[in-house]
C-alpha cells in the first residue's frame, strides 16, 4: 500500500511540476458536427459567456448554443447524450466517475443573500447570522422571525427562497448544512435571476446565490437592492474583524482563498464530457479554456486553480 501511495505522489509530482507539450493529437480526431453546445450550471454562465466571446474572436467559424439550466439538468443531458459539455458546480456523483470525463475550470462560492429594505438590516450586518440559525431557518418548517433572530419582539417571518432547478449552489448550501438539497424548505424559484429578483423585491427574504452573481463587475460595486449576509463563524454574536470582508469583492475573495470563508461554500466549477472529448473542436476549445482562457477567471470575479492542478488536468485531455 505504501509502494503504490509513493508511486501515485511520484507520477503527480512528474506531471505537476513539468509543462505538458502542446499536442497534435486533436488533429486526427474528427470534426464536430453542428454547433457546440454546453448546457448546466448557473455558476459557470458567466464565465462560459465570455470564454465563448474570446474564443470565437480567434475562432470565428466555430458556433456554440450555451443554456444555463441548472448543474442537475446539464448532468443529465451529457449522460442522455443531449449535450456535449455539461458545466457542474457541485460535487460529480460518484456513480458516474467510470462514465464521465471532468475538469476543473475555477472556484465560485455561495452565499447567503438578503433584501437591503430588510427592518433589521443594520444589525444583520453587524451582528451576522450564526451558522446554527442558517440551519433553523433553511431546514425546519416551523417559521421563525426576523425579531426573533435578533432579539427584538416582531412578527415578521423569514421568507426563505430555495432553487428548485437541481441547482449546484443548492447542493452546496445543504451540504454546509450537513443536510440534503432536498431537506431545504422555502419558496421555490427556478433560476438564479429568480432567486435574486424574489429576494429583491421581498424585505422579509431569505436566499442564496453564486457570488458573481452579487457583483456588477462593469460599474465595479455590488448589486443595489439585496447584498450578502454576512456569516458569524466563531457564533459569538457579531462580525469580528476577522469577519468583516463582505463590503468589498476584493477582500472577500481574498478571504475565500485564504480560507476565512467557510471552504464547504466554495467550491469548484466542472466542465464534464460523456468519456473523454472525442472531437477537434471539443479538445481544442477545451485546451484553451485551460490554458489562454484562465486569464479572464479573476476578471470575471471567480477564484482561480492552482497552476498544478491546470497542468495535471490539460495533461489528461492531451494525452
């Protein structure tokens, strides 16, 4: 056992801390018919977009069709060969790991949202939400208050929002929950805009989203009319400032890679194949979303992969 553990660090170290070569193979392949198309994850939409608006200023003869319908719905399309790329932004099933091909493309957090006109607005973001009343809120039926949260007497109830799309960012909240995407109880709304328009327009709300989704990266602020709520990790009553990185993208980002940031919520983004990518334009495409396409990640506001783990998987689509 501790021959073949030493051999697989070996074999990872080798490929990990050398370049792949840039490979001919995709040549002999053949050509795709049609369009490209990638469906799934909302999480990945964004980010998807501008890879294909990159790539095809390089690429002008090569079409894609992209739908965001939720990472479950992509899943199953690539297993129903009704996709050729499925984006996932939860963890792969792992009765499918002998069936699908996958790579990690970046990392994108969830988080928790609110409406700005919330009553007790000025003391959430002081004060926070403790992860054991996330648990309350999200998985008992049995309402709960705004004022009963924060310790003033009121009837206002929590109005929690949960996507009923098969969402990546659903399985991901439920699994810092240590419960199951099913066991999260609330209104259902399909969709990310969905959820970010039902908690904009509800004081009393309660949801979550991607975090590209909380940021206006062309006016560089964040979204007016709902923000994040910021979480109490140490559960002791309020934002500490260790804590205190949720006004700006930068420093919550930061936090995120530094690991401040509850690391169950932050997760990696897929893009998976039924077997590995059997056409020229596939591999290509695929290539250089791992290697020219990895400039835009930090701009589109993702976090992005170790280089090592980029080499390792453009070691196995090449070779």
């Amino acid at each position: 056992m501790k021959t073949k553990l030493l051999l697989g660090i070996l074999f990872l170290t080798t490929i990990c801390c050398s370049n792949p070569q840039p490979s001919n193979k995709s040549s002999s392949l053949p050509h795709h018919q049609g369009k490209i198309k990638i469906t799934g994850a909302f999480a990945l939409y964004p980010l998807a977009q501008q890879w294909i608006s990159d790539y095809q200023k390089l690429n002008p003869n090569i079409e894609f069709d992209l739908q965001a319908i939720g990472s479950g719905n992509g899943l199953i399309e690539v297993l129903n060969r009704e996709t050729d790329i499925a984006m996932i932004s939860s963890q792969i099933p792992a009765e499918h790991d002998t069936t699908l091909w996958s790579t990690p493309v970046a990392r994108l957090a969830v988080v928790p949202i609110i409406s700005k006109k919330n009553p007790y607005l000025h003391k959430i973001l002081k004060v926070g939400i403790k992860k054991d009343d996330l648990i309350t809120l999200f998985l008992n039926q049995n309402k709960r208050t705004w004022g009963g949260i924060y310790g003033k007497s009121s009837e206002h109830p929590v109005n929690v929002y949960v996507r009923n799309d098969k969402s990546g960012a659903t399985d991901v909240l439920a699994n810092y929950l240590w419960a199951n995407p099913a066991d999260i109880v609330g209104i259902k709304v399909t969709g990310e805009i969905k959820m970010i328009e039902s908690v904009k327009s509800d004081p009393l709300a309660l949801g979550y989203c991607n975090l590209v989704y909380t940021y206006d990266l062309n006016n560089n602020k964040f979204f007016d009319e709902f923000c994040i709520l910021p979480i109490d990790l140490n559960q002791n009553g309020v934002i500490d400032k260790r804590e205190d990185f949720y006004h700006d993208f930068a420093k919550i980002q930061r936090a995120m890679v530094l690991g401040k940031y509850p690391c169950v919520l932050d997760r990696n983004l897929f893009i998976v194949t039924l077997g590995k990518p059997k056409t020229k334009e596939v591999v290509d495409f695929l290539k250089w979303v791992l290697t020219d396409g990895q400039k835009v990640v930090p701009q589109m506001g993702y976090i992005e992969l170790r280089n090592s783990e980029i080499r390792y998987n453009l070691y196995y689509l090449l070779n």
